[in-house]
C-alpha cells in the first residue's frame, strides 16, 4: 500500500519482461523472492485442509477457521501497517513481518492440534500483512527500468507465487500435511536472510510521511470509498467461499487438490493483468465490475448445482473459471477505490482493505456452518452468489460515469490496483 508513496522514476517506455529483470539490483530479486514465497502461502494450505481434517480430527468448521482468522488479523491489521511503517521503518516492518511467517510456518509444522494450528495462522496473517505493505515500495523504489518494469517484477511474483503454492502444498502433503509448513519456512526464512542483508536501511523518521492508526477509517468518511468497500467485502466473501470451502467440499488427495488450485491461481494472475484492463476499456470500472461480480455469480450457482448432485468435476471447473472474474475483480475494484480516495494512497487502500478483509473473514467463519445449518455443502456456493447480488447494487450506488475514456493515468491506476489487489490477498 505504501508503494505510491516511493520515489521512482516512471520510464516513458513500456520494458518487456526480459528487459525488466534484466540487471536488477540484488535487493529486488531478494523482496521479489521473498514475495514469491508469501504468495505461496495463499494457496498453500488448500491441497492440504482435508488431511488436516483427518488428521487432527477436527470438523469442518475448524479447519475453515484457518483462512478465518488468518483473514480477520488481516482486518485489523489494516489499521497498523501504515503506522507501524512510519514509526519504525519500511525495512523493520518488512523484516518483522517475514520472522513472524517464519516462525508461524516452522511452529505450524509441528502443531498437534487444531487449535495450536489456527492460532499460530493468526499470527502468520499478521506477518504477511506487515510484509506486504511494504514489499512492494522497496521493489518500485530499488527497480531499475522505472516503474513499469517493477510492475512487471512483481506481477511476476504474484504469478508464481499462486500457482507454485498450491503445487507446493500438493506434492510435500503427499507425504505429510506438516511438511508444506516446514517447507515455507525455509524458504522464507532464506527471503528474510536476503532481505535483512540486502535492503537499505531505513532513513529518519522525519523523512516518512506521518500515519496514525485510525486514519485509514477516518479515509471512510469518503461515501464513494465507502460504498465501492462494502461491495468489495459483499465480493469477497464469495471469493473466499472457493477458498475455504472447496478442499471441504472436494475432499481429494493433496495432489489432485492441489493440480485445480494451480489452475484457479494462474487464472486470477494472469486475468488480474492481462484482461482486467481490456474489460475496464471496453466498458469502465463500474460496468466492468458489474459484469465481472455478474459473472461470477454464475460460476457459484454452477459450483451449487455441481456440488448438490455430487458432481466434482463441475465443482473442480467451476472453482478454476472462477479465478478469470476474480482476477478482474481484484484489479478493478481496487481502482475503484484508488480513484475514490482523496487523501493519501495507501491511507484510502488501508481502510478500503479493512472493509475488503472483513467479508473474506466472515465469510470463512461462516461457510462451514451454513452447511450445516441448511443440510447442504451447497449452500455455502448459493450463499456466495447472493453476496455478489449485494455487491452488485452497492456498485451501482458508486457515482461516477459509466464509461469513462481510458487516459494515461487510467492505465497507471489500473496497473498499481493489479499489484495493490493481488498484494492484499
């Protein structure tokens, strides 16, 4: 979030990929690792729920809980990260927020209950979101090519860190669900090695821009951020509907598990970048999002139906589709709220965040006991496309034309909300 804040240098010419990372500095290949390994966490866990189920005998609406309060420390942590990073420094909150995943994921992998593990997730949650608020300002801040070219950078990690950790979760779970776990941890625990080494250090405090905890609430008092928020949290809560209730509903070895979150994760990366734009040209933010939100509404009643009548490989096709209007979503509606904002960049996408993460907290918390309460492991995928059906009017209350004509700064905005939106995951 604080990445609009750092200098860099926009470049009038638009590098491809090769020519980005081409004679990068060793600070940005050692933040751009340690970002591959953090979004690797994102999927991580999925291959593996269900043997984690199994294995520690807990229900359904234990093991949902992971993504829960992984989510919900997220939330609050919203309101820390900016401040933490002006207090103490971009480099010791990113540095702090890397030892937390560490010994979050290390300790994970020894756990012996259900409990010890969901605790120590929150505690992973916190880590990545001190982490990520920072990581991306170092990389914009340290690339050589101007921004753009750290854009490409990163759009690159995020890629590979969606799609490796699942397939990281499926094949170590194989042998054993704690070994995921393990594995992250060294490998992250190499990132933060590099990136204590490497990074520069934190200037003055005097030379940070001031941020107080409750600023990125007060950035709510925006009714246009406010309202573009709330549809966002009413999305992501049938977002992380597909996330925490899919393993569930599946009940596959880690592997095969594991093979259909690869494929939802190249979706959501290579949508979020490559088609949100053209959707956003082609139609504006705020008809883009309609038809992104309408789309995926339809993907959740075709996981319902697939999942009532026993029928997997609708699920698994749904659950993998779904990451194309996911991945628009993410990218659009975050440029939603960037154009909303009037105060500072990251203060406004903090508390846009803290709306966004509280849907995709609840959400978690309850999928598991709609389910029983209704009779039905569809319900949860009927109840994802009635909360699109809310964030669909709270979009259309959003002011603004519909079809506003793409310029320059449409574009940059567009391409900052696709690393903003995918960074926040």
């Amino acid at each position: 979030m604080t990445a609009t804040q750092a200098d860099s240098r926009p470049s009038a010419e638009h590098p491809g990929f090769l020519d980005a990372v081409r004679g990068q500095p060793v600070a940005v290949w050692a933040t751009a690792f340690a970002a591959v390994i953090a979004f690797m966490g994102i999927g991580l866990v999925d291959p593996i729920l269900p043997e984690i189920a199994k294995q520690l005998d807990a229900g359904a609406d234990k093991v949902t809980l992971l993504f829960a309060v992984y989510m919900g420390v997220q939330v609050l942590a919203m309101l820390i990260t900016g401040f933490c990073s002006y207090r103490f420094g971009p480099k010791r909150t990113l540095i702090a927020g890397l030892v937390f995943i560490v010994v979050a994921a290390g300790v994970s992998a020894t756990a012996n209950g259900i409990g010890e593990l969901i605790a120590l997730r929150v505690a992973w949650g916190l880590g990545n979101a001190l982490f990520m608020a920072t990581a991306l300002a170092f990389i914009i801040g340290s690339a050589r090519g101007g921004q753009h070219g750290a854009i490409l950078l990163y759009e690159a990690a995020l890629g590979l860190g969606l799609a490796v950790g699942p397939l990281i979760g499926a094949i170590l779970g194989e042998w054993t669900w704690r070994a995921p776990f393990g594995g992250t941890a060294i490998l992250m625990a190499i990132g933060a090695i590099l990136c204590a080494t490497k990074l520069t250090k934190d200037g003055p405090s005097s030379e940070r821009p001031k941020v107080g905890i409750t600023d990125p609430l007060r950035a709510l008092k925006n009714r246009k951020l406010l309202v573009t928020g709330i549809g966002s949290a009413f999305y992501t809560a049938g977002f992380f509907t597909v996330i925490a209730w899919a393993p569930i509903v599946l009940d596959m070895r880690p592997i095969y598990l594991g093979l259909v979150f690869v494929g939802w994760g190249l979706c959501v990366a290579l949508s979020g970048v490559t088609l949100a734009p053209k959707v956003v040209e082609a139609l504006g933010e705020k008809l883009g999002v309609i038809a992104a939100v309408g789309v995926f509404a339809v993907v959740m009643i075709a996981a319902a139906i697939g999942t009532a009548g026993d029928n997997k490989t609708l699920v698994m096709a749904a659950i993998i589709f779904s990451g194309i209007p996911s991945g628009v979503l993410n990218t659009a509606l975050t440029g939603m709220a960037m154009a909303a904002g009037s105060g500072p960049r990251s203060v406004s996408s903090a508390g846009y965040n803290f709306l966004r993460w509280m849907g995709a907290a609840v959400s978690a918390l309850l999928v598991a006991h709609l389910a029983e309460w209704f009779g039905s492991n569809a319900a949860p995928y009927w109840f994802a496309a009635g909360y699109c059906a809310v964030a669909v009017l709270a979009i259309s209350m959003v002011g603004g034309a519909p079809k506003p004509a793409p310029t320059a700064e449409t574009e940059r905005r567009l391409g900052e909300a696709a690393l903003v939106g995918a960074e926040e995951l």
